[in-house]
C-alpha cells in the first residue's frame, strides 16, 4: 500500500484509517532554551517527512555515513516499507510552564482533567511535555520511528513513558471492518469516522475561534492506560458481558437489535419488561445522547505488557482520543463511567495523558508546531 501523505491541512494519524500497530511515547523537554526546543521540533519534521514515506531517518542513512560517525538512521527498517507509518506530534500542557515563553499560549481546552473517582494513575507513565503517536502495520516500523526522534533529540528531551500497542481497538473509516478488545467485543462501532465531514469539523478539529487560534486545524488528544482484570473478566458469564456493555458480543449489535450497525433503542423493553439496553449499560452511558451530542474518535490498541507477577496477564486497552475540546467530550463521557459503568469492576485507569495536537505541516518549509512559536 502507498504512504499516507505526511504534509496536508491536518496532521496524519488522526482520521488515517486506524494502522494495527501503535507505539506511543512522551517525552520530557530537557533543554530550557526556546530555541533549541524549536530546533528539535524542525528536525523532528524533516526526520518524520522521511520516515513516513518508507526512508531512512537522515540523508547518509543506516550505512551509508563515515565509517567513525555515528549512523543518522539506527538500520532496523532497512529494506521494510512505509508500512502505513503515521507520526502525530502533540504539546502536553507542561510544555506551557513558563520555561518557554508559551504560558499565554495555553489553550483553554488543555485544562488539567479533573481527577475520576476510582482512577489509580501512576505519574510515572502519566503527563509530558511532548507526545509522538507513531501507528503503523508493522510494529518494527513503529518502534523503529519513535526510537529515531528519540536519537534526534539526545540532549533536548527524554523518554518519560511509552506504550506498545498491537490491534487497533476502533475503526475509524467506514471502510475498515471493526476490530475486537481484549474483552472479545467489537469496539469502535459507533465511533467518529472519516467519512462523517460535517461531526468531524464540529466534533474533531479545534477552530480559530475556540479561543487558540494556532490550535485551528489541530486536535486534542487524551490518552488512557487502562489495565483489565481479564481473568476476572473472562470467568463472566456471557450474558453479563453482555449487558455490561449493551450489544451482544458475537455481532456487536446493540442487545434488542440484529446487525451491529443498527441503531440501539435505549427504551425497548423485552417481555420481561427489562430494558433490551440496561440503564448502567457502557453504550448508553456514553452514547452522544447522554452528554449534548458531544462525540469522540477513538483510536486506542490493546497491550499486553508481559505479566504482573501475580499470576494475571498485564493486559488492557490504551485508549486514545482526539476530539475538539476535552471539557465537553471527554471529560464529561469519563466522568459518567468512571461514576456508574458496571465495567469498572474489571478495569482500572493507570496513566492518563493530555496533549494539544497543532495543524498539519503544510510543506516542507513548515515544521510541527510553527504555529504555536
Ligand atoms: C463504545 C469498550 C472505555 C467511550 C464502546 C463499545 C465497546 C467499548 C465494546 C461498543 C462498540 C462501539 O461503539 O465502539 C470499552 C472498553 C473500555 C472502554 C473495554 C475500557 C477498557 C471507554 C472510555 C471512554 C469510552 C474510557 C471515554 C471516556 C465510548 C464511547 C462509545 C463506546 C463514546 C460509543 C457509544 C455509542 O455511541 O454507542 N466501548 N470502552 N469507552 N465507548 Fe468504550
């Protein structure tokens, strides 16, 4: 398959149908000079230009340098496709400290998310300065990706967290078939899709007029580690995975209703006289309807990240999603959940990031967040 196109309006890696393979990683600004941090974000862009088209990370390559340097490519893609590589930068509200100059800068829709009853967050795998979502099919490409920006930016940041993600846990084109979590359900059904314009100019991309003019054309990005207690969960009896959810788990569709792109009817009853969809169901508690039509694309994986050493696989979902602006859309939703979602007894929020993702790099005379400095 061809490259996605870095340069455009909107950075990749947003609505770009959803890639298998994720790895995440925040980073830490080092330096305190405005300068360099600009720097670094310039090289970043061309390395990232590159990148995604299937090239090497610098002009001389794994191999191709003086023998006594140090390579501008670390090799391990050599001879491996684009892959469907996305890179999409993003500015934690860190980044707008004071260090750099920027803390008139911060937009109103990067405020610190509240704290959600039943969270359990590590700071240490939680917050930045600056994110990089690199989505790919192939996780070598990925890793390969994230550990070259990395390299570039020895000396100005460093790795706080990241996170691998293998199997895409949404679908955001209409053309992608819906893939499953780890609890064995479809998810991404009723997600915001790339063919949906008129809920993505409304819902997705931030304006000039919400109040950040240099945010317009980008997104906001709220990333949350989500550990499952999938032995718990798998000695759940079918039914009551179920309802937890509202659809059932062989189609996806909502319960009451056959196909899994059917519309759910949340007041059918069945003859029992129960609701079809319980009142505590994931999907009701989430579904726009309940939060002013606020919506979210989400784009999150599964990971699993060996084991705890109690004997449970360290496994979950790491939810990702970009929206216009999280005090209406994401907050609001996870409040909620967080409140009344009977999956909580299953599932546990360890890491939660929040980043200001800027407009696409138009050319290759722009650079990711020129609009910002
Ligand atoms: C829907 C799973 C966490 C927001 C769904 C669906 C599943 C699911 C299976 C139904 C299919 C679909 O429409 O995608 C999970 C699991 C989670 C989780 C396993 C945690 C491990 C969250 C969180 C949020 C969220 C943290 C946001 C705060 C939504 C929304 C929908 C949805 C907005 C669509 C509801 C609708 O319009 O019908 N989720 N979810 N989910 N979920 Fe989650």
């Amino acid at each position: 398959s061809d490259p996605f196109p870095f340069y455009g309006q909107y950075q990749a890696g947003i609505v770009t149908p959803a890639q298998d393979r994720l790895h995440f990683v925040s980073f830490d600004v080092t330096t305190d000079e405005r300068a360099e941090l600009v720097e670094l974000l310039q090289d970043w862009t061309a390395a990232a230009a590159r990148l995604t088209q299937g090239r090497e990370a610098g002009s001389y390559g794994a191999v191709g340098g003086a023998p006594e340097a140090a390579p501008d490519d670390t090799g391990e893609a050599l001879g491996l496709p684009a892959s469907g590589l996305t890179l999409t930068v993003g500015f934690g509200g860190s980044l707008f400290d004071g260090r750099f100059g920027l803390a008139g800068r911060r937009p109103a829709a990067l405020a610190d998310l509240p704290k959600f009853p039943g969270e359990l967050l590590n700071p240490e795998i939680s917050g930045g300065d600056v994110c990089v979502q690199a989505c790919a099919h192939d996780p070598q490409v990925a890793v390969h990706a994230i550990r070259n920006l990395a390299r570039i930016g020895f000396g100005k940041v460093s790795v706080r967290w990241s996170q691998l993600g293998f199997g895409r846990t949404s679908s955001t084109s209409r053309a992608q078939a819906t893939p499953r979590n780890l609890m064995g359900f479809k998810d991404g059904t009723n997600n915001l899709k790339l063919e949906d314009s008129a809920l993505l100019r409304d819902h997705l991309w931030a304006a000039a007029q919400d109040g950040s003019p240099w945010m317009a054309g980008g997104s906001y990005l709220v990333t949350r580690k989500i550990r499952m207690t999938v032995e718990t969960w798998d000695r759940t009896s079918l039914a009551e995975q179920e309802q937890i959810f509202g659809r059932n788990k062989g189609e996806g569709a909502p319960l009451g209703k056959k196909a899994e792109f059917d519309t759910p009817d949340f007041t059918a009853k069945g003859p029992d006289g129960e609701l079809h969809i319980k009142s505590d169901a994931h999907v009701r508690l989430a579904h726009p309807s309940a939060h002013g039509e606020a919506r979210l694309l989400r784009r999150g994986y599964n990971f699993v990240d060996g084991s705890d050493g109690l004997g449970r696989l360290d496994a979950g979902l790491f939810f990702i999603a970009y929206q216009r602006d999280p005090r209406k859309q994401f907050v609001p939703v996870q409040m909620s959940l967080a409140k009344s979602d009977p999956l909580n007894e299953y599932i546990k929020h360890v890491s939660s990031g929040l980043f200001a993702c800027p407009p696409g790099v138009r050319d290759a005379s722009d650079y990711w967040g020129r609009t910002l400095f």
